[in-house]
C-alpha cells in the first residue's frame, strides 16, 4: 500500500488514495500507521475516495483509529494532494465529509498549492448541536467550566464537531495539557466528547494549545483554529476576522457576515512511502492472537 505524509501547519497526516474505492480502513490499521515508534506516525490518517456529492470524500480518522467529521487541516492537506498530483485541474474544489460537502478556493502558483480558504459553514452555537449535556437551544458563551479551574471563562462551540474554548490568561507554554487535556476531552457535559482550546489573546492574535478528541495534544487544529476565533469574538475578545497562533503556525479566520466561517492555511508534503507486506502481516498476527 503506498502513502503519503502531509502536514497542515505541524497538525500531520498519513494520505491514502483511494480513487478507485478499493481500500478498507479498520481501526487497527489507523492506529498502527499513526503509532510514532511502530508505524509512520500521524494525527490522523486521510483516505482520498470517490464521492456523489463532491469531487473527492475525505474519509477522516483520528489516531485513536476513530473516524470523525471533519478535519481542517487535513482538507487542506488534501486539496494540495488531488491538485499537485494531477487528480484534479481545478483551482476550486468541492470536498465531501462526514460534516458535508466544503468547498475550497486553492492559491496556486507555478503548478503548486500554496495555500488554500475552505468554506467550514457557519458554527452552532446550541447545546443540542454541539452536543452538550442538557440539549436545548441555550448557547454556552461567557461561562464558568469548574472542572477546567476557575481561572477560565467558557464556550462551546460546534465546527461540524465539538469544541469547549478555555479563555484565560496563563502562559500557555506552562500549561500541563496531557495531565489536563484527557479529563476535559470525555467530559459528561459532552457526550460524544470533545475538543479542547486553551486561548489567550493577545495584541489582536489568539494564541492557542489544542487537546484533540481522539488524537491528544497536536501542533495545530483548523477546526480548532475556528472554534477560537468564534469564542474569542463572543466574549469581546477578538473580530470576526483574526489569526489564531498554535504551536505549529498561524491559521487566518473569517467569521464573515453570512455566519460562515473560512480558514485559510498551508499545507506541506513531506514524503512518499511504501508499506511493507509484513508490516501489514504483522497486524493480522496481532489481531488473530
């Protein structure tokens, strides 16, 4: 099986084409080509199919070896795949997910992707969108979240999958987020879990550390990126249109008049590869034992 590794400002990625729809993913194999000592290592691993209702489906997998809605550094990480390699001759493509179809306006020069602005959709706001415990139509914005620590004002925000944006004004770099992150990611209050931003605002730039749902702490989330700014404009913090600063670069946001949001970013090709067949044998032997 060959693949590709990606990045999406530090935020990485196994690619898998799949055009042809021939390939099965399972959870083992996800967990084991993300695995950073055994396997290729990744955040997540993306497998570029067919779809009916875009030119391309991204079907997502956390590192975790669950699948999940939508990634936005991942599609990003796509779209300068399918547009390099000749799968597409389109400055503007259409991406199917499991949070729907997102379009993207790539910024190309010279046959190469240098970055491109995805369509995310508007955010939800409501409880029962996010989901969070309790349902209903209330928002969560401008609230304590005790177990975080009393320090941080709250907000829930759903980008097509859940986020809690912690606003504080720590120095993030002290933050023990593995110790913190994993409490707060299967949290009650939100029953398929969530992911967590911890911001700080700063000068106009929201400085983010991010404990993603299913893949831990990552050099950056698109999602995430989107999430914050929304939280940060909500509380009086930030505009509509900002840059949220992780740990593996900047990522612009617009949360436009229409109440769609767009992320505009990088994306890096890093190396191909090729998986051996007894790599592959070895996590057969594995599951049958």
């Amino acid at each position: 099986m060959r693949f590709s590794k990606y990045h999406g400002t530090g935020n990485d990625f196994v690619m898998i084409e799949d055009v042809a729809d021939r390939v099965t993913l399972s959870p083992a194999l996800v967990a084991a080509l993300c695995d950073r000592h055994a396997g290729v290592g990744a955040d997540g691993v993306i497998r570029i199919a067919p779809s009916d209702r875009g030119d391309f489906f991204m079907d997502y997998w956390n590192s975790d070896g669950a699948t999940a809605e939508m990634c936005g550094n991942g599609v990003r990480c796509l779209a300068k795949y399918v547009y390099e390699r000749g799968l597409t001759k389109g400055t503007e493509i259409d991406v199917d997910t499991r949070d729907g179809v997102k379009h993207i306006v790539l910024d190309v020069a010279d046959g190469a992707m240098r970055s491109a602005r995805v369509d995310m959709g508007p955010p939800s706001l409501d409880r029962a969108s996010i989901p969070m415990s309790g349902g209903g139509s209330e928002p969560f914005v401008d609230e304590a979240f005790p177990d975080a620590g009393p320090e941080y004002r709250a907000a829930a925000v759903s980008m097509g999958n859940p986020h809690l944006v912690l606003v504080g004004a720590q120095d993030l770099s002290s933050l023990d987020l593995p110790r913190v992150g994993p409490p707060l990611e299967h949290h009650p209050d939100f029953p398929q879990g969530t992911n967590v931003e911890f911001i700080r605002v700063e000068d106009g730039i929201v400085h983010a550390r991010v404990w993603e749902r299913g893949s831990g702490e990552t050099m950056a989330c698109g999602t995430g990126g989107c999430a914050s700014l929304v939280a940060a404009n909500l509380l009086g913090l930030a505009g509509r249109t900002g840059t949220v600063r992780f740990p593996g670069g900047d990522l612009e946001i617009e949360w436009a008049e229409d109440d769609r949001v767009y992320l505009t970013g990088p994306a890096t090709f890093v190396f191909d590869g090729d998986l051996s067949d007894a790599w592959i044998a070895s996590l057969s032997e594995a599951a049958a034992r």
